[in-house]
C-alpha cells in the first residue's frame, strides 16, 4: 500500500494505523508523515500491530516518508540518499524468506516530492529533489542489491503528460520527471494494468482529479493488480486515496 497520510495529528495518526492494519497488504508506504508527535503516534501504533518500522529523521518539521512491514525483515538502506532533501527518499531492503540459505529479497523505495511552496521558493525544492530523484533511480537496482524486483511508490507531486483531466500547472520539466521512470527502465504500475482508464487519488478545489500517488516497478511481469482504494478518503482518514499493489513472481 503506498498512501499520503496528509500530515496527521497523534489521534488521526492512530485511526490511520488501526485502519492500515485492517487491510490484507504486507507492506505500507506512507508519505507526508508529520515530523511532529504524529510520526511518533504512528511509529507506535504500527509497532504495536506487529509491523517493523523504517521512518528515517528529517531536519526541522519536514514531512518524512515511512515504510513498515508485517513480513520478513525489512532492513534500511540509509547509505542510498538522495543529494537533495534524502529524507524524503527512504530505501528499504525486504528479506522475504531470510532464513533459507538463498534469501529472496525485493527493493522498496519511498517517495515524497515536495509541492510546489510559497512565492520564496516555489518550485526550487521540488525541482532540485525531481533532479536528485532522476540520477539515482537507474542506480537503485543496483545500489539496492536484491534478487527481486525494485517498487519505487510514494506521492510524487505529478501526473502523467496526458493525464485526464488536462491540467496546465504542471511544466514539461515536471513531465520529464515522471517520463524518467520508464527512461529508468521502470513501469507505472498502474498505467501497466490499465492502459485507458482515468483515476485519481487527490482532488484539488476546484474539485479535479489528480493521480499523483504513482508506483513504478523494476519488472511488469510482476504486477498483478494495482488499485486506487477511495475508502481512506471518502472516510476523512486523509485527503488522499490509498494505492494498493499486489506484486507476484517465482522464487
């Protein structure tokens, strides 16, 4: 599951992990992680109902990126960072089967772009974390070390280039950050499976769509299903949608 968890308070922080671990996933991407009491709330919550924790620190009340796990043993990667804001780029490594003599692992990887900002700065982090992003995502594999796929998911502040509805606040260099995946040699997963099928995950507003959380996989052969689940955000938990994969392959 990767979801924005819209930067909530303890209390809010708390419901989301209750309904987090109600649902039939293995693995939770969570992004726009408060850095404040609500990152420790859910820190705690998750830990509580048996998932390991990756959540790095940021400097100052930067918004983080989370990843837990109910399976395996989920090991960080903080020696791969990104040049710009790193903690908002967390790299994990999933040992699925990490007592036999030939451990499967997969890559998972959080992102958070920022948004655009205030009139000071607009543009400016998000363009420099897109340009660290694009030089390291074709390292990854790589950098990652694992004999299963990469997944790369997380809230990435863009939409495709003919995304429905057209939306003119996005600028070609912005574009060109979600082109880099497949450049990359990754597949949007959710473009993947369905090929024509307009969905969104937050609406501005004026009340138009966007699909701006995004999973990108190393493999398309592994996907097997790819979902937008509108329940978190019809029901308040955020103001985003909660996107659900189900990866497969043979060991």
């Amino acid at each position: 599951m990767n979801w924005n968890v819209q930067h909530a308070n303890p209390a809010r922080s708390r419901q989301q992990a209750g309904w987090i671990a109600g649902q039939p996933i293995d693995v939770a991407v969570l992004t726009e992680v408060s850095a404040s009491h609500g990152a420790t709330a859910l820190i705690q919550e998750l830990t509580d109902y048996g998932f390991t924790v990756c959540c790095p620190t940021g400097p100052g009340s930067d918004y983080r990126v989370l990843i837990a796990s109910r399976i395996g043993k989920l090991e960080s990667c903080p020696q791969i960072q990104t040049t710009h804001l790193p903690h908002r780029c967390v790299a994990t490594r999933l040992h699925l089967n990490h007592d036999d003599a030939t451990p499967q692992t997969v890559g998972i990887v959080g992102l958070y772009v920022p948004s655009r900002g205030n009139r000071e700065r607009r543009n400016v982090d998000k363009r420099a974390f897109q340009n660290a992003v694009t030089r390291l995502i074709r390292r990854l594999p790589a950098l990652i070390g694992v004999n299963g796929p990469v997944l790369i998911t997380g809230d990435l502040n863009v939409v495709e280039p003919d995304h429905q509805p057209t939306l003119k606040v996005f600028g070609a260099w912005e574009y060109d950050f979600y082109r880099a995946f497949s450049a990359a040699g990754y597949t949007d997963a959710y473009r993947h499976l369905h090929p024509h099928q307009p969905d969104h995950s937050w609406y501005g507003r004026s009340g138009a769509g966007y699909r701006i959380d995004h999973a990108f996989c190393s493999s398309e052969h592994v996907v097997q299903s790819c979902e937008y689940d509108q329940r978190p955000r019809r029901n308040r938990l955020s103001d985003h949608a909660a996107m659900t994969l189900v990866l497969q392959w043979r060991y």
